[in-house]
C-alpha cells in the first residue's frame, strides 16, 4: 500500500493539470495557434541564419583567393599564365556575384533584380507585328509566375542532386591521388585541382540550399490552385469590370439608337413598308444593318481605348483577329448573301422557287426569308445563308403549287380516297368515308399522283349485252339507256351536278357487247363518287330489265383431248 500511494497522487495532481489545459485549448485557441506560427516562424530564422552564415564563410574564401590570384597576376611573367589565372579571376568574381544575389534573396525574401529598372528589349519583325499580343502575354505570364517560377526551382535542384554527387567522385578521386603521389611538384597541381573542386562543391551545396530554402517558403505561402483562380478572377474583375460594365452599356445604346433609327427610316422613307422594296431602299436597310454591325464590335474597344487597358483592348483585337480569320474562307458566300438581300441574286422575291421537294412563293426576303405555298397553305421562315445555292424563275398564273387544298377530296394511287384535313411540310392527313384517318409523308403523298375528285370527276362504267342484240347495239341501244339513266339522275337529285352524260359503244368483248357510260359530275359529288359508281350500275341493270336485253356472262368451255 505505502507503494501505491504515490502513483494516486501523481494521477490526482496530472488529472487537474490536464482538464486546466484542455479548457485553455478551448478557450485560447488562437493563443495557441499563434504560439506555434511564432515556434515555426522562429524555426524558419534559424534555418536562414544558418544558411547566411554559410553564404558569408564562403564569400570570404572567395575573396581571399580572388586576392591571392590578383597577387599572382600582377607578379607572374608568363603570358599564358596570367590568361588563365584571369580566367579563374573572372569564374571566382562571378561565383562572388552569385554569393551577393542568393545571400540578399535569402535575407530579405527578394532580391534586387525583382526591383531593378526594366531594360528594354527588342524585338523582331514578326514579334512588332504581333505587338498587340504582348499585354495578354504580360497577364498571362504574371497569373502563372509563381507556378513557373516554383518549375524552374525543382529543375535546378535537381539539377544540382544529381551534380553534387559527382563532384564527391571526382573529390574523392583526386584526394587519393594525392595519397599516393611521390612528385611534390605534382601533389601541389592535385592540391589546386583539389581545392577547386571542393570550390564547385561548396558553391553548388551552397546554390542547392539556397534553392531548397526559396521552394520552402513558396510551398508554404501558396494557396490551392481554386483559391488562387477565385483571387487572379476577384482581381481581374475589381481591376476592369468599371471598363466591362462600360463597354456593356456602350454596346446597349448602340443598339438602342439603332432600333430608334430605323424605327425613323420606315416612318420617313417612301416605300420602305412596300411588300416588294427597291434596289434603292434594300441598299438603305443594308447599310444601317452594317454600321450597326461595326459600331457594336468598335465601341467597346474605343472604351478600352480611352481607360487605356491594354489587356482588354488586346483581347478584344485578339478576338476580332480570330473572328476575320475563321470568317475568311466564307466571304464569297456572304457576298452571294448580300446579292440577294439585295434582291439582285439567284433568287429574287415573287418568284418561284423549288425547295425540299415543295415549290414555293418567294413571299419577302430578308435576313430570315418568308416562303409560301398558297395552295397548301403553309408557310415557313428560312435564313437567308439557305438560298445561295438555289434558283428561283418567274411564276405563271396557271402553274400549280400543290395538288389539293385543305377540304379537298382526292383519290390515290394506292386506291385511298378521302378528304385532307390537315397540310402541313411533313405529313397530309386524309379522313376517309367512315371517320378513319390516314397520315402520309408529304413526299410519299405526291408520290401517290393523288387525283383530286373537288374541282370536277368523270366516272366511266362498262356493261355488256349479249351478241343477240347486235343490229341494235351502236344506236337504238345507246340512246334508250341515255334516256333511261337521265331519268334516273333526275329522280335521285343528280342532275343540278351532272356536266354532262355521254353512252357509247365500248368494244366487241369474247362473250358480250360493251357499252361504256362517261358521266361528269362537279367537284360537290366528290364525296359521293363509289356511290355514283355504284349506282350506273344499278340504272344500266334496271334499264336491260326493263328493255329484255340479255346481259351475258363469262362462258368456260372445256376441251377434252381425243
């Protein structure tokens, strides 16, 4: 028991000294977080403390051996010695000057060239032209330096990883060639070599520490790559959207002004309301339109202009450029356009026009050109880029534009009659007697050579008589059922519709004489035309009853072979 006793109160007293530091966590979290940002801002100082007084024992090696070989310069007789101690003179004051910049990068997080003055630099023929470009280029290169700038540090240090270790070799190298060289003379020439290679060494570990320090402390103040975007576009926007917003409303009273003077052309100018409009007054309208074109594209680069913002007029001549450059192949087409607006091209308005598989009335050309087909009904709104490769004629008075119209009864090919309902450029609906409906594509209707039945009919109706009347079946035949079947067509209501009723000998068929009874009927019967057939028949039948004529029928003679 009396070993326990102090394990109880240890926990008793560690137990209140943690509770008191969580809720300190609790409470103060800030004073922590800043206590640690401190800990690691102190830990950074003492790395670039380190590494400056690397920098500084170094730059004092150099210029003590600068000094010795300036000693040697001046005494050395030998010419060709003193062009290669020159040599070294000029590789240790570079090295030197290279000290000096990463020992000012390091210390001060900068260096001078990030402030000096800008030198101007030159450029060439193709660069001069494409000197509008160079603002963009600008941005571009400033929202992407630290990212390059982060690239060409990871290259350089590991250009110097793998560089370092072969430095060792060859230090290495020499050091045991000294070890066992018996010439002093040549000890001392390995000794120089010697010393400088562990010059290369040193300046190449200094230059990777260096490297290594600045890719810390860019890794350490970059953001992620949308926080970054949100900042670069926050700022693009802050910076230029006044000019954007100007150059919005620019383009807004351009148009606006436009609207209102054309507005006043229609209201002023004679005949521009016409549905056919002169050469004169398409020339008018072309030329606003253009103008209107060309001030909406110029205005918001004269915005740019006057705010001096080279970067947005830049990309608004960049975008212009691209814009003439796509459109360059496409100028003959606009032409052929422009000829037509004009009413001077391949097709003009009024004229006829044959476009997918339906000919059309050129109603009113313009931007959107108005096409109809009077007949059908239909119309239908195309852009005017459709029509260059069209051909339109004058049209006729008596040239058709479709074969029926809407209510019109028409018999198919195919043996389908009925009433169209419905016309449209895809599909004519057709309602038969009984209330069905059947649908066709337009191109497979007028493929049907549909006859329509609604302007006037003929119906043709054959029936034989036996050879028996054969002296009497060119004349007193013909008349009498003539007779009979006008009777008839007045008793049922058919005679106000009837054209005309011709009876006529037909042909000397195998087994029956053939007469052929030619009714026409105006269009109104045309829902009546099976029943009209049927009821020739019918009459024809009644009046070879009434008349005793024998209506013969098909005999079927069998010959059996001997």
């Amino acid at each position: 028991m009396m070993t326990k006793l102090p394990v109880r109160r240890s926990l008793s007293s560690i137990i209140p000294a943690a509770a008191i530091f969580t809720l300190l966590l609790f409470i103060f979290p800030g004073a922590w977080a800043q206590e640690s940002k401190n800990a690691s801002e102190f830990a950074e100082s003492d790395d670039t403390l380190a590494t400056l007084q690397k920098f500084t024992k170094l730059r004092s090696a150099r210029q003590v051996q600068i000094k010795e070989i300036e000693r040697q310069l001046r005494s050395s007789p030998s010419d060709s010695e003193k062009k290669e101690l020159e040599r070294d003179l000029a590789e240790l004051s570079k090295e030197l000057a290279t000290l000096k910049e990463n020992f000012v990068e390091v210390a001060a997080g900068i260096g001078f060239s990030a402030i000096s003055d800008k030198q101007e630099q030159g450029f060439n023929l193709q660069a001069e032209m494409l000197s509008l470009m160079e603002p963009v280029v600008r941005e571009m290169k400033h929202m992407t330096s630290e990212v390059r700038k982060k690239s060409d540090i990871r290259e350089e240090i590991t250009f110097y990883k793998t560089r370092i270790p072969k430095a060792k070799v060859a230090i290495e190298n020499v050091s045991a060639l000294i070890a066992i060289a018996k010439d002093k003379s040549l000890k001392e020439y390995l000794q120089d070599i010697l010393s400088d290679w562990k010059r290369h060494q040193a300046n190449m570990e200094s230059q990777l520490q260096a490297l290594e320090l600045q890719l810390n402390r860019i890794e350490s103040a970059e953001t992620s790559f949308s926080d970054a975007s949100q900042t670069y576009l926050k700022s693009f926007f802050q910076k230029r959207g006044l000019y954007l917003t100007q150059a919005l409303l620019v383009v807004a009273l351009i148009l606006l002004l436009s609207r209102y003077s054309h507005k006043l052309i229609m209201r002023l100018v004679p005949g521009y309301r016409m549905e056919h409009r002169s050469f004169r007054i398409r020339l008018l309208d072309l030329v606003h339109r253009m103008i209107t074109i060309s001030l909406t594209l110029v205005g918001p680069m004269v915005v740019f202009y006057v705010n001096e913002d080279w970067v947005l007029f830049s990309l608004g001549v960049l975008l212009l450029l691209g814009a003439a450059w796509t459109l360059r192949t496409a100028i003959p087409r606009y032409w052929q356009q422009i000829r037509i607006y004009l009413n001077i091209g391949s097709v003009r308005e009024g004229e006829r026009i044959l476009f997918e598989g339906l000919p059309w009335r050129v109603k009113k050309i313009d931007i959107f050109t108005l096409l109809e087909n009077p007949d059908a009904g239909i119309s239908q709104r195309i852009a005017i880029e459709q029509l260059v490769d069209l051909k339109s004629r004058p049209m006729r008075n008596d040239e058709p534009w479709f074969p029926c119209r809407k209510e019109d009864w028409v018999l198919l090919s195919d043996g389908v009659r009925g009433k169209v309902v419905g016309i449209s450029h895809e599909f004519v609906e057709l309602v038969e007697r009984g209330g069905a409906h059947k649908t066709y594509l337009t191109q497979d209707f007028l493929g049907q050579s549909p006859r329509n039945l609604s302007v006037d009919f003929r119906l043709k109706e054959v029936i034989g008589v036996s050879y028996d009347l054969q002296s009497v079946s060119t004349t007193t035949i013909l008349q009498t059922l003539k007779a009979h079947l006008l009777k008839r067509i007045e008793a049922e209501g058919y005679l106000p519709d009837l054209i005309q009723l011709n009876v006529e000998f037909h042909s000397a068929n195998t087994s029956s004489l053939d007469i052929m009874v030619l009714a026409d009927f105006k269009g109104v019967q045309a829902p009546l035309y099976n029943r009209l057939r049927r009821a020739i028949q019918r009459w024809c039948v009644d009046a070879c009853t009434e008349n005793d004529w024998e209506i013969p029928f098909t005999q079927l003679t069998l010959h059996n072979r001997a």
